[in-house]
C-alpha cells in the first residue's frame, strides 16, 4: 500500500483504487485533499449505466454538485477508459472536473483523451460490479467512508 491507495468503504463492499499522480498529480492532490476532509463520505452512486460507469462524487445527489473548491484544469492523458478506470467526470467545459468521478464497468474508449483518467480499482471490482444501477438510481448506494489505505 502506497500514499497513493484509496480505500472506498461502500454500502456493496470496499473498493481500493491504486491512484495515479503521475498521470494526473493535480487530480489525485484535489482528490486526496476532499478525502481527507470526508467529503465522499456519505455520498450516492448517483449514475450508474450497466456495461459503462458508476458515477459519484456529488454532494447533492443530482449530478449537478461539486465540493467547495474551484474546478481543475484537464489532465487528459493517453491511458485507456477500461474496466477497473477511474476517471473524472465534467461537463461540456474541459475544466470543470471537480469533486465527481466514475468506474468504468467495462471499456469505454470513446472517452480516451477527454476525460481525466486519475487511477484504477485495483480490488473490489466486484463491488463495484454490484451497486444499483439508474440514472438517477432509487434509494441509490453509497460511499460509507472513503479514505487514504496509510491514514
């Protein structure tokens, strides 16, 4: 376990993603910082589609929210949307990452290069494989705790 092992203790199970600052180093800080601040804790998969990603990370359960910091710029690197991915969710604007991420369920090249890739669930995929899925998901699943593996 490195300084960079986050541990998502969720209503399906924990889930531990190996972070990458070298893809993303103003990411994984933000990320680290909101972690240790318990901003995840608490918080609903709020998006969840079969075959592609469950999406967190927003404190109002919408998909709308973000934490109190201003958005980070892009760091878009060249490694692959696949199972396991965690990267950052935007809007149209490609700095306006935040506080929300995703998991992808299974590949999802088609967002290599325009989404922040920031790590990878490194066990618990089963877990992940068995939050409640909708868009917006009823009576949805949640981050217990999320917390760094060396806090």
């Amino acid at each position: 376990m490195s300084e960079n092992t986050l541990i998502l203790e969720t209503t399906k199970g924990d889930v531990t993603i190996e972070m990458r600052p070298d893809l993303a180093p103003g990411h994984v800080a933000h990320i680290k910082k909101l972690v240790g601040e318990g901003f995840y804790d608490g918080i609903v998969f709020h998006r969840v589609i079969d075959g592609f990603m469950a999406q967190t990370g927003c404190p109002n359960g919408t998909g709308m929210g973000g934490s109190k910091y201003p958005n980070i710029k892009a760091e878009f690197n060249a490694e692959p949307h696949v199972r396991g991915t965690t990267s950052m969710a935007r809007s149209q604007n490609p700095d306006s990452a935040n506080s929300q991420f995703f998991i992808c369920f299974d590949d999802a090249s088609f967002l290599d290069k325009q989404y922040t890739v920031w790590g990878k669930v490194t066990s618990g995929m089963e877990n992940v494989d068995k939050i409640k899925r909708g868009e917006p998901v009823q009576n949805p699943d949640k981050i217990i705790k999320a917390r760094m593996a060396d806090a």
